[in-house]
C-alpha cells in the first residue's frame, strides 16, 4: 500500500503542466478509496503509469459544482492515451469539458482491460470487468456525494457499463455472478457511444465464432437465425434474430432503461462494426431504449469517441438541471 501511494505521488507531481490532463487518480481520492473498502480495486491502475486513471478533487477545500462524469472506455483502449491506435483513451473528450468549466474532481475514468490490442478477441462481458466498472461507479457517487451522475461509454464499455447499471446475474464462459440491484436510479445521463449491443456479424463467421469474444452466452454472437451472409444486410424481408448472445439478449429484453436519459451516438461508416452497423436489419449500436441519437456517416470507430462531444456536452447540460423522471421504468 504504501509502495502504491509513492508511485501514486510520482506520477501526479511529474504531470504539472496546466495543459496536461494529469493522471492516475488525485492522491486525495487514491487515499478516500483506501479508507473506504476500495484497496484493492486498484483504481488507480498505476501499472499504467499516468495514463491508466483520472479523477478527483485536490483537497478536502476543493469543489465539485458539477454533476460528475465517469468515461468506460471501449475494448483494448484505457482511461487516458497511450499513444497506440486503439488506445487514444479520453483525453480530447476531458480538454472539451475542461474547456466547458469542468474541473477533475468532476471527471472520472479508470481502465478495465489490459490494454493489449492483441488480446481483443479474448474479452467477453465477465464478472470481473463489469463488477469492476459498477463498483468504481459506486465509488464515485459515495465520494462526490451526488445522488446521481453522469455516465459516457465508447465500444465494448458500453454493453459492460449497461450491465454494470441494470444488475442481476451474469452468466459466462468464464464464470458466473449476481452483481445486486439496478443502480439506473443513480445515473442521470448515459451516452452510450458505438457498441455492439446486437452482436458483431463477424461473429457469425466460423473463423471466428470459436473465439472467446464471440462465445454465445457472455460474447458478441449475433445468432443464426439467418445465413451469416445476411447478418449485415438491410432486407425487405424481415429477418429477426430470435437467439442470440445470451447476455445481450438478457440485457436488450430486461424492459429496463440504464439512465433518467439516454443519447445514442455511432457511425454508419464505423470499420470495427462494419456492415454499416447494421446486424439483421437493426442498428447494433443503437440501444432498444433512448430518448437522442446522433446517425454520422463519416465517422470512424474511434472519431466516434473523439469527434461527439458537441453532442455530449449538449446532452448532458440540457438534463443535469431536470429532476423528475417522466413515466419511465427505471
């Protein structure tokens, strides 16, 4: 522990400059974390060095006037940029909202994953990383002392941030679990940015289908309820999927919402998806529930992530100030 917090001091006091989105967490909610049961969570992921977290007040004098936002990056990203192609973590998104009057004890993230590109098609939605992201979630709100907050997550953090909200059990390849109740009560806004909510139509291809990202009870299988071929067609003849991946499934048909209010953003252009993200006649990043939704048709996986946050920060600041839930099952 103590080890930790040397490092944990290193790192925050060698990223000074104003113009730096400065990472791991802050030392004073490194500390608070310790104090309150979150030792070994390992938030601050300091195998990352600085940019593996962000987040946290200064000290106890300083002021959260926000209403929080925490960042679930996608599959083989992290809290902050790395400087690889698939790990430009959030740090475009937090100059914006800085930029908006926000401060880092209102923005938050952590890194789920290990980072290794090469390890992408190993994920699925397991206990593990979506316990983690709920418990971080939790975190947030007991040291911010809000009621609710605001959550923003890209690719794979999508569907693992949507089960870490609604709960329940989660079954798998590699493991199963009941994570407890809805916490959707707590989250203000989510925007949910190019996930795979319906699967991924690679998926359905025997080349793939036997890796574990593509496993049909806790991966992105997207069913055969139709030839492969037909999976990123858009047809007149309907062509619904009855049986797909289970935890998908479970999460998509729960009648649930994840949030008070809900934006939907992605790309008909996005290469990870392909297909025009379309999986049997349906947009997969679109979720079955969402009260906006931003359609580009230019914009890469990871632009979706770096080139929205007008559309965000909009969504976010017309709701933070709205109380009432207004007939919605929450």
């Amino acid at each position: 522990m103590i080890l930790k917090l040397i490092i944990l001091i290193s790192l925050f006091f060698n990223n000074s400059s104003s113009n730096y989105i400065r990472g791991p967490i802050s030392i004073h909610f490194d500390i608070w974390l310790k104090m309150n049961g979150y030792d070994y969570d390992d938030f601050a992921s300091i195998t990352f060095g600085n940019n593996g977290s962000f987040g946290g007040k200064k000290n106890d004098k300083s002021t959260i006037r926000k209403r929080p936002i925490i960042f679930i990056h996608g599959n083989s990203d992290g809290a902050l940029d790395d400087g690889t192609m698939w790990g430009s973590g959030w740090n475009s998104n937090l100059k914006s909202f800085m930029n908006e009057g926000y401060n880092m004890g209102e923005l938050y993230g952590i890194t789920w994953g290990d980072r290794n590109y090469l390890n992408a098609m190993q994920r699925t939605f397991n206990c593990n990383n979506v316990e983690r992201i709920r418990r971080f979630i939790i975190a947030v709100l007991e040291y911010t002392k809000y009621d609710s907050i605001n959550v923003v997550a890209h690719s794979m953090g999508v569907t693992l941030t949507r089960k870490a909200i609604k709960g329940g059990i989660i079954e798998g390849i590699d493991g199963s679990c009941d994570i407890g109740e809805s916490i959707s009560h707590k989250i203000k806004t989510f925007v949910s940015i190019s996930g795979g909510n319906y699967g991924l139509c690679f998926c359905g291809n025997p080349l793939f289908s036997t890796l574990p990202s593509c496993n049909k009870i806790n991966g992105f299988w997207p069913g055969n309820d139709c030839t492969a071929g037909e999976c990123g067609k858009t047809t007149k003849v309907s062509c619904p999927q009855y049986v797909y991946s289970k935890f998908l499934q479970n999460l998509n048909e729960d009648d649930k919402l994840e949030a008070q209010y809900i934006l939907s953003i992605f790309s008909t252009k996005d290469e990870l998806i392909g297909n025009g993200n379309i999986v049997f006649n349906n947009y997969t990043s679109r979720l079955p529930f969402f009260d906006e939704q931003v359609i580009s048709n230019e914009w890469t996986h990871m632009e979706t992530k770096e080139k929205s946050f007008p559309y965000i920060v909009n969504m976010i600041k017309k709701h933070d100030n709205k109380n009432i839930f207004k007939n919605k099952k929450i």
